[in-house]
C-alpha cells in the first residue's frame, strides 16, 4: 500500500506470501466447540482428500503423509467425477486448492457428500459467502475459508485496518495498494489483496470500493487498470519472475514451518 501527498511518497509494499495452507487449521476445526462431532476422530491421523493436484496439492500431499496423515481421495480434472465416490465421502476433511472458477462447485460438491472443507482456493467467496454461510448455519455443513492462511498475514491484517483508521483524519493522503506476485499467480486481485482492499474501505471515509489496477508483467509490459474512479481504492500489481525450485522451496518451507504442531 502507498499513501501519498503531493510529491512526498510513504510507502509499504505487500509483498504476496504464497498461499501458505495451514493443515494445523484441520485440528482448530476439529476442536471447535461448535463441532462436537468431531470428538470420535483420531487428530493425529485424519483421512485427507485433495482437490486439485498442482503444486500446492502436491506439496499438502508430501507433508501430510509426513505427518502420518492418509490421502484417501485426490481430486483433479482428470477424475473430477471421483468427487462423488465412496473413497471421497470417506475422508475427514477435503482441502480444495484450485482455481476461481471451480472451487466454488468443488466445495459445493464437498458438502453434499457430508465432507467437511477447508479452502485455499481465492477470487471466488465473496460472490457464494451468503450461500455457503447459509449452508453451514443452517444445514450443518462445514467449510473453513480464508484468502490466507499464514500467521503473517493475520498481523499485517491488523495493522492494515488500524493504519486506515489513523489516516482516515488526514484527508490530504491518497491510498492505493501494490501487490507482487510471482508469475505463476492466476488471479488478480488476490484473495488477500482484496480482504486488505476491503478492510482499508471500510475505515476509510474518502473510499467507497476498490478497483483493478495497472499489472506490471515480468516482460516490462503493463496491463491497462479496469478502472479509473478516484473514490475507489486501486489495486495494482506486480509480477516477478521466479525460478520454479525457489518458489516450490518458499511453498514448502511455509507448509513445514506452520504445521510443525501435526
């Protein structure tokens, strides 16, 4: 993010962590109080099922079987329809890591074979959260979302919105915000650009939304922004080239550090 008066510039960038998923977070849904259900099942031996095998499915993979965990079902484009077979419905929990435009669905499918969800998958809950709030409230289905799970962002989270709050009373600051990624990043905004976007909206009087910025590609070409409305916050982003074994090492290194409790 970057607030800026005139020619002087106070920056701080965001540089986007990769999606570090938590299987720990398994444990807290298992412990919650509000499911009970749960108090039969061995927590240090789930029964996982994937969907979507890339990357990141493959990292959980490694490590929950690390972890003494069993993989009973992977889910990819290949075997979608396995999704509604015994070997899924087995499973404890279903960790959906896949892209905007299906995880919807994939969750959906999750809760009707009775298996409760985690979800890593971004850019599509705001648009189904009555939906699925509705589901787990009133059908007693279970999902976990977050546009990021790693502990990092869960500070800078409240920094951000205590940060709005204290320029909100100084008017004469513009705010926008500068995300980079690495250039296998599929959507933009991120989940977690716009869960910060929508925080700095909500504490800051002189914004009423955000919109899509200017994205820096890591050729030098730009892509032009979606919108132009100075009462919007801009979100704009920068993609970074990265050799694929550091950004599997950085992916697997949060992983490791973060699930050390399993």
């Amino acid at each position: 993010m970057a607030y800026t008066e005139n020619a002087k510039k106070m920056t701080v960038k965001r540089a986007a962590p990769g999606c570090s998923f938590l299987l720990f977070i398994i444990k807290l849904i298992f412990l919650s109080k509000k499911i009970v259900i749960f108090a039969n099942i061995n927590l240090n031996k789930m029964k996982i099922a994937l969907i979507g095998y890339g990357k990141m499915g493959k990292t959980i993979e490694r490590i929950a079987l690390e972890r003494g965990h069993e993989i009973v079902s992977i889910i990819d484009v290949e075997n979608h329809d396995d999704i509604k077979g015994e070997a899924f419905a087995s499973a404890d929990v279903a960790i959906e890591f896949t892209a905007p435009h299906v995880a919807y669905n994939n969750c959906k499918l999750a809760m009707e074979a009775g298996v409760k969800v985690v979800s890593g998958s971004t850019g599509w809950f705001q648009q189904h959260e009555a939906e699925m709030r509705e589901k787990c409230e009133k059908e007693g289905k279970t999902l976990f979302w977050s546009s990021n799970f790693s502990l990092g962002v869960a500070i800078f989270s409240a920094v951000n919105k205590y940060l709005a709050k204290i320029m909100n009373g100084f008017e004469q600051y513009d705010v926008m915000e500068t995300e980079t990624h690495h250039i296998h990043k599929l959507d933009h905004p991120s989940g977690t650009g716009i869960t910060l976007a929508e925080q700095i909206v909500a504490n800051l009087d002189r914004k009423t939304d955000w919109q899509v910025g200017t994205v820096t590609n890591p050729d030098g070409s730009v892509t032009p922004a979606e919108g132009n409305d100075p009462n919007k916050l801009t979100i704009k982003a920068m993609k970074e080239a990265r050799e694929n074994r550091e950004l599997e090492t950085l992916n697997s290194k949060g992983l490791e550090t973060l699930i050390e409790s399993l």
